[in-house]
C-alpha cells in the first residue's frame, strides 16, 4: 500500500530503492527511543533528581540546540565533499555516544557545579554531531522518497515511530518507578544511545542516489544570504520559526508540572502521555500522508495548528485531583494534530527547497529553527518561570501560576502564528482548507466537475 498511488495506479519502483524505503522507514523505530529519552521526561526527571530549577533545565536543553548553528558548515562540507551517507554514519555516532557518558555521570561526579558543565559540554557535543545528522538525513531522504508517495512514506514512518514510542515509553517509565534516584536514568541513558547507534544500522544498508547540486561558491554568508531570497522559502521559514517559539517557550516544563505539582510517577506520564497519543496518532498519521499527497501540505497544517492552540489552556484546567480525566483529552487531540503538524512542515521544507544545494535550505531552516525557535524558547520560557513570573505569587498565593502563565503565553503565541504568518506560505497545487471540506463533503459521483481532486504533486512531475 505504501507504493501505491490513489488512482489506483502502481509506482515501479528498483527492489534496491524499495529495500531502502523499507529501511528508512523501520530505523525510526529505534531512533525515536533515542530521541523520547533524550528531549522527553526522563531528562526532566533528571534534572529534578540533581535538583536544578527551571532556569538551569532551560539552559541544559538550549545550549546543545545552539550546536545547530554548525549546520550551514555541515551543509557546505556536504556540497563540495557530496559524500552524504558516510557524513551521516558519522556524525551519527557523534550524536549518540556522548549519553553513555551522560549515563554515568552522576555516579562519577559529586559536585553539582562541575556535573552541571559537563553535562552541558556532552550535550552540545551530540548537538554538532546532530547538525550534521539532520543536514545529511533530510538531503538524503528529499532525493530517496519520490515526490508521488512523499506524504504516505512520512505517514507510514510516523506510524512506526508511534508504536515504538508506546512500547519504549511504557518499559522506560516503569524503570524509571523501579529504579529509584540517579541509577535509573544511568540504565534508560544507556538504553538511548544504544538504540541511537543501532538505528544507524539500517542506514548503512539505504541507498544513497546521486546529490543534485548546483555547485557551491562564496562565504557561509554569502551562502546563507542567497537562501534568504527565495521568498517561497523565507515565508515558510519566518512562520515555522515563530510557531516553534511559541510551542517552546512552555513545551519542555509540561513535564517538570506534571512531576512536580500534579504529582504524577514517571509510568503515569507514559502511560497517560505518551501511550494515549501514540493511539491516537496511529489511527490518523495514515489518513494525514494520504490527506496531503491529494490535497497539499498548507490545508492540514492549518486545522492542525489552529486545534494546537488551545491545548495549552486545557493545560490550566489540571489539578492534582482531576488530571486522570483532563489529560486523555489534551493527548488524543495531540496525538491527532500533532502528526499533521509534523508531517506537513516537514513536506513543506522539501517541497519549498529547490533541489539544487537543498541541504542549504535545510542547514538555513535547522539553524533558525534551533537558535530562535528553540533555544531562545527554552531560556525564555526559564527566565520568566524563576525570574519574573514568581512575583505573581506574591499576589495571588497559587504555586502553578508560574507553569499556567508560560502554558497561556504559548497559547496566545500560536493564535498569532496561525492568523498572520501562515496564510503567507505559498504552495503550489494546494487546496484551500474550505476546499478541502467541499470536497469530502461530496458524495464521490456528485462531485462537479470544476473541482479539482487530482493527485498532490502532479504538477510537479509534469514540470
């Protein structure tokens, strides 16, 4: 099902670039334990467990994003050396080793101080590992996966992923709950880079097709500054960033609430977070990949964003004593939309990225993405949590308005990327979201005739 097309018609595909597919697609299995314990609440904890507030939790998860800016360097070494699969095997392993030591660390080191530092120096050397992960993997895969099938590969990928975060969620919480103080996270630390590695695995045996490149002149900057006028691109990438601000700017301390004022144990938070969305996504990814391989990219990202919006207030809404009933809802709107949202930016960066010198585009998107979208989030969101935000407390005596605060900001943020910088993206072929809804309305043989169903990306072919 994966390589076929809607009308009906097969894809012929070389068994070479089908095994590829296929690997390509099963690797995220382990990738995404690697990347659930690494960003998720087993980190949190973590920094609960050695007792860092907000603020130095916010730092230890910037500082290592701020490696991203290493990626227009990794992109350019990319597009004169054109050696992608080797600087993703190896760039990997420097992207995964460093959490066995992180793993144990703690035993090693007494000093909060010195612990602090290295953990961060660890981190950051993952993240350059990571900025030339991400360069190689997303030119690699733009040339692999064929425009026709995009949407459906990235659905049936993220399906995979969905049931590996359930599984994995469920057994690094439990050990989490069995495994009291530092030597807990020392084991799902470990478990992470091993997982990491051998994701690596299945890449070693992708093919790798010949980069497209139109050659490489000029500084990083010069470089940087002709990526920066393609509009298509520029529109994009202006709403992306302000999107993942505003999701970020509250997105890491959803855990450090959860754990510290709804008094929830790692299992509850796999179980009710992870595992309730995971459900859900694995019922609607497929039905986003098919979703936009017919009707385009914009329309779903815009019902997604917009019912992402209002998931922060419900956020307020938990208490100690009802967050058993108020999050299945939060998660299963999230497990719904938030693959929409992945799985359409991600189309949209290559859809908007030519396909000379794309991994420029990625390197630029990576790199805004990291240091204003995320980084600059996380210390905000920190900053205000211990250093402004607490005088409320003062006034009004409630301990989570420090948490409900940075959860509305978000909220308010989003509203203002979904009204203003989103309708400015451009994407070819698209349909509107109420075309969109005047299609699936109608019953299949009264549709008329001026509405037009053809397949997403046809156009481009024909091009």
């Amino acid at each position: 099902m994966l390589f076929t097309l809607e009308m009906g018609e097969e894809v012929v595909f070389g068994a070479t670039l089908k095994r590829s597919l296929e690997l390509v697609a099963w690797a995220v299995a382990f990738g995404i334990i690697f990347f659930n314990i690494t960003t998720g609440f087993p980190l949190a904890g973590l920094a609960r467990e050695l007792g860092f507030g907000e603020l130095l939790y916010a730092v230890m998860l910037a500082m290592p994003v701020l490696g991203g800016t290493a990626q227009i360097v990794a992109s350019l070494v990319l597009e004169k050396t054109r050696h992608r699969k080797a600087m993703f095997l190896w760039s990997g392993l420097l992207n995964r080793l460093p959490w066995l030591f992180i793993a144990f660390l703690p035993f090693l080191i007494p000093s909060r101080s010195l612990l602090f530092v290295l953990l961060v120096s660890l981190l950051t050397l993952g993240s350059l590992g990571g900025a030339f992960l991400n360069v190689s993997f997303m030119s690699w895969v733009g040339d692999l996966v064929p425009l026709e099938i995009r949407g459906r590969f990235f659905g049936h990928r993220t399906m995979i992923a969905t049931a590996s975060s359930l599984i994995s969620g469920l057994i690094v919480g439990k050990l989490l709950d069995a495994i009291p103080g530092v030597s807990g996270f020392g084991w799902v630390f470990a478990l992470a880079s091993g997982a990491g590695i051998f994701e690596l695995w299945f890449f070693w045996h992708t093919y790798d097709p010949p980069m497209t490149t139109g050659g490489i002149n000029g500084s990083p900057l010069f470089m940087l500054k002709q990526v920066l006028c393609c509009r298509p691109f520029v529109k994009f990438l202006f709403f992306i960033v302000f999107w993942n601000f505003s999701v970020n700017v509250a997105s890491p301390f959803f855990n450090l609430y959860m754990l510290k004022h709804l008094h929830m144990d790692f299992f509850d938070i796999a179980l009710y977070v992870q595992v309730i969305s995971n459900i859900a996504t694995v019922f609607f990814v497929r039905v986003w990949g098919k979703m936009t391989d017919r009707f385009g990219n914009k329309p779903i990202t815009t019902l997604s964003t917009f019912v992402a919006v209002f998931l922060p207030v419900i956020w307020c809404l938990t208490t100690p004593r009802n967050w058993i009933m108020v999050i299945p809802v939060i998660q299963t709107l999230a497990g719904i939309f938030w693959p929409g949202i992945d799985l359409t930016t991600n189309n949209l960066l290559l859809k908007l990225s030519p396909v000379e010198n794309r991994s420029l585009y990625v390197a630029t998107f990576n790199l805004f993405l990291g240091v204003f979208g995320t980084a600059l989030a996380y210390l905000t969101g920190g900053y205000l949590l211990e250093k402004v935000v607490p005088v409320l407390y003062t006034f009004c005596g409630w301990p989570e308005i420090n948490y409900f605060f940075v959860f509305l900001l978000s909220s308010v943020l989003r509203l203002v990327a979904c009204l203003f910088l989103l309708p400015r993206i451009e994407e070819r072929g698209a349909q509107s979201l109420r075309e969109v809804q005047k299609i699936m309305l109608q019953k299949k043989g009264d549709r008329p005739a001026n509405v037009e169903t053809r397949q997403f990306g046809q156009t481009d072919r024909e091009e």
